[in-house]
C-alpha cells in the first residue's frame, strides 16, 4: 500500500498547500457527543439526505424549513400518531418535494428511530456507543432497519450528524484502489467493505486522523481537481 503521507502531500500539491488542504476536511467528528442529540433531529437528518438524494441538495436545504412544518418537527411519537390520511395529503403538499416512497421512508423511519431509542435511551445514544472502527457494520444496519438509508445515503446521514465517517465516493475509491488497496471499481461486496475498513483503521491508527479526513484527503488526492470554494461549501461531501 501506498504511504499516508505521499498521498496527503498530493493532495496538499493539488489543493495549494497544507493550510489550503486543512481548510477542506471539515470539523473533528465527535461520535460520543451525538448521545445528546435528540431523536426529531435523528430523524430529520436522515430525512434530509434521503430528500437530496438525486436531487439537488441546495434546493433540499432552502426548503427544509418547510419540511420541518411539514412534517411536525420530525418529532417521531408525533407522526407514528399521524392517520393515513395525514401522509396522503402529503404527497400534495407543495412545502415539500412530492416525492411518495420518499415520504413514506419518513413514516417507516420515525417508527425505526423510535424502536432503536426505547431500545438504547436514545437513537444518538446508539449511535455514539457504536464501535467507531466499524462503519462498515453501522451501515450494514441501517440499511437493514432502516427505509432508503443504504448505499451512499447512510453514510451522508452519518456524516451530517457528526459521526466519523468515510464516504465511498467515486474519487475516494479511486484513490483507494491507486494506492494499491484491491478492490472493485464499485465497492459493495462484504469482501470489499471488509478491506475498506480495515485499510482506514490502519491509516486511522498510523496518522491519529479521524476516518473522515482520511477520506476527504484520499477523495481530493487524485481525479478531476474540482474549485477549492466548490468543495468548502459541499464539505460534507467526499470529491476531489
């Protein structure tokens, strides 16, 4: 495998410097302080990104104050009490995007929060407890237990709450896989996941960096060289 450091340097020489680079890997993640958070921001967050997935996240984010009227403050107990009809009209609503299977992974999310918080005393509790060396298994389970929140959406939401994640972007497999790790081109086998994971520790351990600068470093170290503003205000994404 290739050096940490080699890579973090290419990344510092395409971005303009270390400090450049530095500016570009968002805050410390802090997994055990997300057992404070309550569970309607829980939900809100997963709704968020399960809103913007395929669709631009800019108009998602001006419009979720809407969302949050809409949808009683994502306040689980509230919409688990929530009739049929209450969902149905919904669909109607033009606060929201219209989106039916996406509005009903909001009921079905509500219901799964609120099963993992009477469980754990918490939904963010269940969360902060969580082996921080296994994301690979979070997202395993919620992609299970959860509605839509597979794939690249269950790490998005993670990211955004603050828990320490990679994101298995385009550019960060790439990197991956330049730096020698063998994987395929889309990484969703167990075998992969399971390398993934077990090359992020290393470094993770190697360098004392949080796994998702790790990942921000790899993902800016090789591909298209995107604008530096650009990746500042999407920070919570993973390109290069």
């Amino acid at each position: 495998m290739l050096d940490f450091a080699k890579i973090r340097a290419r990344a510092a020489s395409r971005k303009g410097g270390e400090a450049v680079l530095a500016s570009l890997l968002g805050p410390m993640p802090d997994n055990a302080a997300l057992a404070s958070v309550p569970d309607d921001r829980i939900l809100s967050t997963m709704a968020e990104r399960i809103f913007a997935a395929g669709f631009v996240w800019r108009v998602i984010e001006q419009k979720w104050p809407d969302f949050e009227e809409a949808f009683l403050g994502f306040e689980p107990k509230r919409l688990l009490f929530q009739p049929d009809d209450f969902w149905h009209d919904l669909t109607s609503d033009k606060r929201i995007v219209r989106n039916p299977q996406k509005i009903k992974s909001v009921r079905d999310n509500a219901a799964f929060v609120e099963r993992v918080s009477q469980d754990h005393g918490g939904f963010g509790k269940f969360l902060a407890e969580w082996p921080a060396d296994d994301q690979v298994g979070l997202m395993a389970y919620l992609g299970k237990h959860g509605s839509r929140l597979g794939g690249n959406t269950g790490q998005y939401f993670l990211r955004w709450l603050g828990w320490d994640t990679f994101i298995l972007s385009q550019d960060m497999v790439l990197a991956l896989r330049d730096a020698g790790l063998e994987i395929g081109d889309n990484p969703t086998s167990k075998r992969d996941l399971a390398r993934i994971q077990e090359q992020v520790n290393a470094w993770a351990e190697q360098t004392k960096l949080p796994r998702s600068h790790i990942s921000r470093i790899l993902a800016v170290s090789i591909g298209e060289n995107y604008d530096t503003e650009m990746l500042k205000a999407r920070v919570g994404g993973d390109e290069g």
